[in-house]
C-alpha cells in the first residue's frame, strides 16, 4: 500500500538544540499531520496542514514547533529550541482529502538530553 | 471534548481463541470510528472504519460495530492468530471544515500465543 517514509528514524540531542523532522508523505496527497506520542501515553495530535497553511494546531504545538512543506518536498516538523519534555516519539501522516483515511510513517524516536 | 477510552492495557491469547477488545467514546456529533492495528517498528495503519450507527466494519475477520446506544465500537474476532499480535487503537475522527484530525485510544497491546 501507500507509504509514508520518516527520516531520520531516531535523533539524539540537547535540550536548546533545534530539530528538524522530516516527512515524505503519500505522493498524491493533500493533508499532513504530525502526532506526538509519549512512551506509555496516548498518540496526540498536534497539527494538521493543508494547502501551505496550518489548518488546525493542538495545545501541543508550542510556539517553539513549526511545520512546512517547501515546493512539495519533505514536510517537515521543526522544534526551536528543543525541551526535556518534547522527547517522544513524532508520526507523520498524510491523506488525499480532510476525512479520508490517514497513512502514518513509521516514526521518529526524539531524545533530548 | 471528544474521547475514546480502552480499558484494557494488554490481552493474551492462544491461537484460535476469540478476542474481544472494548471502547468506548464521548463525542457531541455524529462520529467516524476507525480501529488502526500497530506493528512493531511502523506506524498506526487502518483497520476497519464505520461511519453511520449500527453499522459494522469488517476486514481480516476483524468485526466491529458501532452502537449509538452504549456509545461503544468494540472490536472482536473469532480466531486469532500468532500473527495478529500487534497493537490495536480505538480512534475517532473529529473533521472541521475541510480538515481534521484523529482521536486515539491508549490502546490495546494483543499478544497471541502459539
């Protein structure tokens, strides 16, 4: 079926560090999302975008999180600066339209030290 | 606001027995309900989704059905498999406008034994 690819798979770094998270979506598809999930915890939304502008964000998606998709290139999730508690791991997603069924990626494991 | 609860943390079961997980959500609307099973090393992908009341999904011998009444959409399958061990997510779809976003259960951890 469709893939989602996520790069890289993990990433280490220090705390006040930035990170950028990147997402190969679907190649046809229109809407992307990042979720957050915290070992043990429940998967979160945290934002979903559509047609170059953040559609909707969670109380999640700090001021220090932004998203974009240059020139239909990776989607990309960057964290400036990094926290202790943003360590988790980030799915990406991807659909052809707002409600049809989202394809997740594998994920990316963020520590931060 | 909108939830999805699943009590059960983890289910053991042998191969051929029948599996039943529970969940149940709070929503104001009319709501889409998904089940998506996780393997280890991927990402969440859909199960089964049923979108109108009382009506069931179904995909690889997994069934579930959406009561309105009990506001439950439990999944069940007869006979389980080693191969269906994996993680299993209760999610409801919350849709504004034009875009949404997915709502998850904490999930539910089937391991089968052979």
């Amino acid at each position: 079926g469709p893939k989602v690819l996520q790069i890289p798979s993990h990433q280490i770094i220090d705390m006040g560090q930035m990170v950028t998270l990147n997402c190969d979506p679907v190649s046809n598809h229109l809407y992307f999302y990042w979720y957050k999930q915290i070992l043990g915890q429940q998967m979160e939304f945290l934002v979903n975008f559509y047609n170059g502008k953040v559609m909707e964000k969670s109380k999640l998606f700090k001021d220090q999180f932004s998203v974009e998709r240059p020139d239909g290139s990776y989607f990309t999730l960057k964290i400036q600066p990094t926290a202790l508690e943003d360590s988790a791991v980030y799915f990406c997603a991807s659909s052809s339209l707002g409600g049809a069924e989202q394809f997740f990626g594998p994920g990316t494991r963020l520590t931060v030290l | 606001g909108n939830s999805v609860t699943q009590m059960q943390g983890q289910v053991t079961l042998s191969e051929e027995e029948f599996l039943f997980i529970n969940c149940t959500y709070s929503t104001t609307g009319y709501p889409t309900l998904f089940w998506y099973v996780q393997y280890p090393g991927e990402g969440p992908q859909l199960l089964l989704k049923v979108t109108t009341a009382n009506n069931k999904g179904s995909s690889r011998g997994f069934e579930a059905t959406y009561d309105k009444g009990t506001t439950s959409f439990h999944l069940q399958k007869a006979s389980v498999q080693e191969s269906d061990s994996a993680v299993y997510y209760c999610v409801l779809g919350e849709w504004t406008g034009n875009t949404g976003k997915l709502i998850f259960g904490l999930g539910t951890t089937l391991q089968v034994q052979p």
